[in-house]
C-alpha cells in the first residue's frame, strides 16, 4: 500500500462551518504542506488531508478543538464513515437557525480528534470505474487511518459509521483489530432479514449487478429522511444535505447497495473484537430489532450495548432526536475501564 509522505493540503480555524461550504475541487487533489492557522482551545480547528489508495487520492478532513501543537498530549481519534446516499458532509452539515447539525462539532467540544473521509467515487475523493462497495471501502480505511496515526500519534481508533458506513467500519474491524478501539454501528443491518428498506431495494439488485453508478438525485436525498416515518428529520436539514451533495453529481456508487442487497452478511461479529455499540432508531427500516439481535448476541466482546431511539428512523444524524444519539455515543466512547473482567 502506497501513502502519501506528506498528506497535509490546507488547514483553516472554521466555526460551525459545514464540509460542504469547504472550498477545494478534485483537480486540486496532489499533496501540498500547508501552514497551520493558530486557533484557541475553544475555537474548532479544521484541516483537510489527502490519503493516496494505489493511485487513488482519498480526501480527508479534521476537526477538533484547538491546532494541534507540539509536545501536547493526544486526543481520543473518533473516525467517522459514510454511508450508501451521502458523503462525508453528513458528519459536517451547518443549518442556520436550527440548532447544531455538526456531529463533527460536537464531539469536538466533547474533547475527541474528529476526522472523516470520502471514500472512493464520492465527494472529492478520486474517481475510478469500479462500484466502491464495502471491500472497495475498507481499503479506503486502511489508507486513512496510515494519515491519522502519522498526525495523530495515537495507533488506535474509535470508529462511528452510519448505515453502510457501519459496514464499512465492521469490516475494516474485522481485518485490523489492532486498529479498532470502540465501535459505534448506527443504522445497522446484519443479514437484512425482514428489512422492508431492502426488499424493495432488492428489486433493483439486476441493475445494481450490471452497473457501476446510480442515480442520486435531491428527491432521493429528501427519502433517506421520510421513507420509515416522516416528521423524524427536519426538512430544513434534509434541504441543506441536499444542497451540498449535488454539488457533486447526480450519480453514487452501487457497490453498497449490491452487498446490502446480494451479500449479506458482510460483517461477522465473531470476528468483530473490539467493544460495540449498535444504535437503531425506532422505525428504521433497514434492519429489524431481530436481525440486530442476533448480531448483538454473538459479539465475542462482553463491553457491549444495543440501544433503540425512540421517535427517530434510519438517519441518526440528521434526527429530531439526534442528541440522543450524541448523548449515548458520548457515554459509550467515554466509559471508565472495567476493572474486573
């Protein structure tokens, strides 16, 4: 696997601003050093980075309180990944007028080294002919986190993926278990048995077969929020993730569908080590409480926990409710070591 010596492109002191306001084309994608603004502890830093997989650049980006200085101790890496629909600017959303939408944000001021990735075919990360499914995204996760040990000094992770993105992190945990510090799989599917969401996306599993790309366009941004129950997002955030994904293009990948649809399971929890917490909200529709008890019941690690949200669907993210999600994630990511094992 070939990284970059230097995958630093640019850094700026940001304030509640949303990854997809960050300025930066594809075209500019070769590593380039840059100077670090100076911020305060209460101010939240951001960097952008670069992660090369083979020949494909991979666009990463930080946040966290205060630039890092030298000599300072590390701060807990909360990595977070994408899912199916959306890139990385879920993490990342600023709604004007309705509250914090930046995950990224607040868990920054919760005292964690927030990063995240595009993986490959979404945002700004590099484009290629193949159909970016979970296997394509765990390569990407090996790449990233070579970028975040180097800057980071910390060798372990905490790990928080949304739907698919929680495919990808349990399968990358599956393969680096020295990686993997806490898991958090929100929005989860195990063998997709009973999903309503599926079966009917299954009906498009000949098409996802024989093509590469979909089609993803605002209206399909917009279902994401309301296909399980309307009212569980705010619309105004739906609007504002739809205005900074079109950004880039009408078409995603359909590797994930097709592994969620044709290939499940594709993460084995018995080969997932590392503490988990699976987060589903109450009328999700990709995974029923079953399909996510029997994978909760067959994790190897006795640190483990499975909470329903009530009053919220498959985005977590961007729920009504979302800071129930912040509130427990906090809570699992932060727990004392156990002393008797």
């Amino acid at each position: 696997m070939k990284h970059l010596d230097h995958p630093l492109a640019r850094r700026a002191v940001i304030k509640g601003a949303g990854l997809g306001l960050v300025a930066g084309t594809l075209a500019g994608a070769m590593p380039t050093q840059g100077a670090s603004a100076a911020g305060s502890e209460g101010e939240i830093w951001s960097s952008e980075y670069w992660a090369k997989k083979g020949d494909i650049p991979l666009w990463m980006y930080r946040k966290r309180l205060g630039a890092p200085k030298a000599g300072e101790p590390s701060r807990p890496v909360l990595f977070f990944v994408h899912g199916s629909s959306v890139t990385s600017r879920v993490f990342d959303l600023n709604v004007p007028g309705h509250g914090e939408y930046s995950v990224m944000n607040e868990f920054a001021r919760y005292g964690f080294d927030c990063w995240t990735m595009d993986h490959e075919n979404y945002g700004k990360s590099g484009r290629t002919s193949g159909n970016s499914d979970i296997a394509s995204g765990v390569e990407d996760l090996k790449a990233a986190v070579e970028v975040v040990a180097k800057e980071t000094g910390r060798q372990k992770f905490h790990f928080l993926g949304e739907s698919s993105g929680a495919l990808r992190a349990g399968a990358y945990a599956m393969v680096a278990p020295e990686r993997a510090d806490r898991l958090v799989f929100a929005a989860f599917t195990y063998k997709g048995e009973g999903s309503p969401t599926l079966t009917k996306r299954a009906e498009q599993l000949a098409y996802y077969r024989s093509h590469n790309m979909r089609k993803r366009d605002r209206d399909m941004i917009r279902s994401i929020a309301t296909r399980d129950k309307p009212g569980t997002s705010d619309p105004a955030a739906v609007e504002v993730l739809a205005d900074v994904e079109m950004q880039f293009g009408d078409q995603v990948p359909t590797g994930t569908y097709l592994d969620m649809t044709a290939n499940l399971p594709v993460v084995h929890p018995e080969k997932v080590l590392a503490p988990v917490l699976l987060v589903r909200g109450e009328y999700d529709g990709i995974a029923t409480v079953a399909d996510l008890e029997e994978f909760y019941n067959k994790l190897p690690n006795g640190d483990r926990q499975f909470i329903i949200l009530p009053g919220t669907a498959h985005s977590v993210a961007l729920a009504t409710n979302r800071k129930l999600f912040w509130h427990v994630t906090n809570a699992f990511f932060s727990m004392p070591a156990p002393i008797a094992t």
